[in-house]
C-alpha cells in the first residue's frame, strides 16, 4: 500500500492531467455531482496539510523573517499583478478573467513544499512561505480580489474571508490538534497523505471539467495559454527575485516554486461560492491544478539536473 500511493503522489501530475482529461471526454459520470462537494474535498485536502505540520515549522518565520517576508511579498505581489495584466492581454470575458485573478490572489499550493523538496530548494523555507501565506491568506486574498476585480464584479470580501476561515483554516487548525491529541496514529498516516490529498485535488479537477466541459471545448485553448503563462511566469519571476536579492540556490529555488505554485483548489472553491452566476470563473482554477503539477515535475527535475552537473 504504502508503494501505491508513493507512486500516487510522485506522479500526482500525470493523475490529474489523465482524470481532467477523462472528465472532458465522458462529463456525464461527473455532471451529477454538486460542484459544492469541491468545498469539502479541499477541506478534506487542508486537514491533511494539518496533519503534516507542526509549531516547528513555523520557527523559520522568528529565525530567519527576511527569507519568509521576501517569500511572501513576492507570492502576493507577482501572481495577482501577472493575472490582472494576462487577462488585459488576452482580452478574457469577465468569468474566465475572474477567475484568472482568483488564482492569483491566492495562497501558495500544498504540493510546492514536495516539489521544493525534489527539487534540493530550501525546504524549510517553502514549508514557512506555506504556512504564513496561507494564514495571511484570508485576509489578503479577498482584498487583491476586489482590488483587481471588483470594479466590474461586486466582490464579498468578507463572505470570502469567511469562507478561507471556514475551508482552509479550521480544517488546519483541527489537523494540528489531531496531531498534538494522537502523536502515534497522525505519524503513521503520514506515509499516505500525499497520495489521498493527491487524490481529491485530482476529483476536484475531474468535478469542474466535467461541470464545464462543453464550453471549455468551444475556447479552452486560450484559457489554456494564460493558466500555463501565469504559472511559467511566476516561477521564473520568484527565481529572478531570489537572484536580484543575492540568496543562495536553495533559496532562490524555494522562492521559485512557492511563487509558481497556486492554492488553485481554493480558486475554484471560492468561485463556486460567491461568483455562481459566473461558472467559468472555476474553469482557471481547474487547468491551473493539472498544469502546475505537471510543470512542477518539469521543474524539479531541472533544478535537479542543474545541481548536478554544477
């Protein structure tokens, strides 16, 4: 079992990128679904990051506050400013470019802390950015959105303050005291985690697509472009920060990968809450959490190949 769901995990690029692709062939197995059990599967997602964690984690933001605090401007400041300017660009209708924005405006992703560790970047640091742009996050993300889209779209951001609060933060906060309360059990579910979060990030997906799909077979390509743009962006731009501050390679490539890598579950689940008269806004979300697994992957494996042959 626990060689299944390593291979779950170390491959979780290739399982979402086949489940989004099976659930725009045959959207009717999925169509029956609620899109609202989205809000529960991530849920389901965040507790298990839970789990993971523990007050050791968050040392980094008191010993070294400069790494996480650059980490996190940059988080905050290149993704949100990269979508606002890529729908400008590609000239996106006010769903799609919502939902653009969205992802932007959100945390770093779980699965940046496995991709930093595979590919040798300061994992400490990835776990710190993490953590902090996750808790910032409620307050943070509502504000960038209605900032960037609230002219043309009333935005809610204290419904979606509250909604972060209720999906992401209490699932943590309830998985950290799981932890403190049963040290034994939260230890030996650990080497299964990866793969269940892999898992229901991979349902999530399958759930949009399938909601969505006639449509994003109509004009996806061009959704496709700006999803796999913003993402290839961020994690060049988070790198190219790191070089201008003058941090070491572990650091600039932490930077890189948390930066690059979106909470794209926690898009989609807040466009299925307060934008419902807007459907497509999910659709970003969705393609962000196949391709950014996949160019993770890609990634790492540079980064890797690069550490060895200098």
């Amino acid at each position: 079992m626990k060689k299944l769901c390593h291979y779950i995990s170390e491959y979780m690029g290739v399982l979402v990128l086949a489940v989004a692709l099976l659930a725009l062939v045959f959207p009717s197995v999925l169509q029956q679904i609620r899109v609202t059990v989205i809000n529960y599967l991530l849920g389901v997602v965040m507790f298990g990051m839970g789990l993971t964690l523990n007050l050791q984690d968050f040392k980094i933001v008191f010993s070294r506050p400069r790494d996480v605090i650059i980490g996190c401007l940059a988080q905050f400041t290149i993704m949100p400013l990269l979508a606002w300017g890529l729908t400008r660009l590609f000239m996106l209708d006010e769903a799609l470019a919502l939902g653009v924005v969205l992802v932007g405006c959100c945390p770093g992703g779980t699965a940046s802390n496995v991709i930093t560790y595979l590919a040798k970047g300061d994992l400490a640091l990835s776990v710190g950015m993490t953590g902090v742009s996750t808790l910032l996050a409620p307050f943070i993300t509502p504000l960038l959105t209605w900032a960037l889209a609230g002219k043309s779209i009333n935005v809610d951001t204290v419904g979606m303050l509250l909604s972060i609060l209720w999906v992401v933060i209490l699932p943590i906060l309830v998985g950290l005291i799981v932890k403190w309360l049963w040290p034994k059990f939260t230890e030996k579910t650990t080497d299964y985690l990866p793969a269940f979060s892999s898992v229901a990030i991979a349902f999530i997906v399958a759930i949009i697509i399938s909601a969505n799909a006639n449509k994003l077979m109509a004009g996806g390509l061009v959704i496709v472009v700006v999803v796999m743009l913003h993402n290839i962006c961020g994690l060049s731009l988070g790198y190219l920060i790191g070089t201008l501050l003058g941090l070491s390679e572990a650091k600039k490539r932490a930077i890189s990968i948390e930066v690059g890598m979106q909470n794209s579950g926690l898009a989609s689940s807040l466009a299925t809450i307060h934008f419902a008269a807007y459907p497509l806004a999910t659709i970003p979300g969705a393609i962000f959490s196949v391709w950014h697994n996949i160019s993770g992957a890609l990634v790492a494996y540079l980064y890797r190949k690069k550490s060895t042959t200098s």
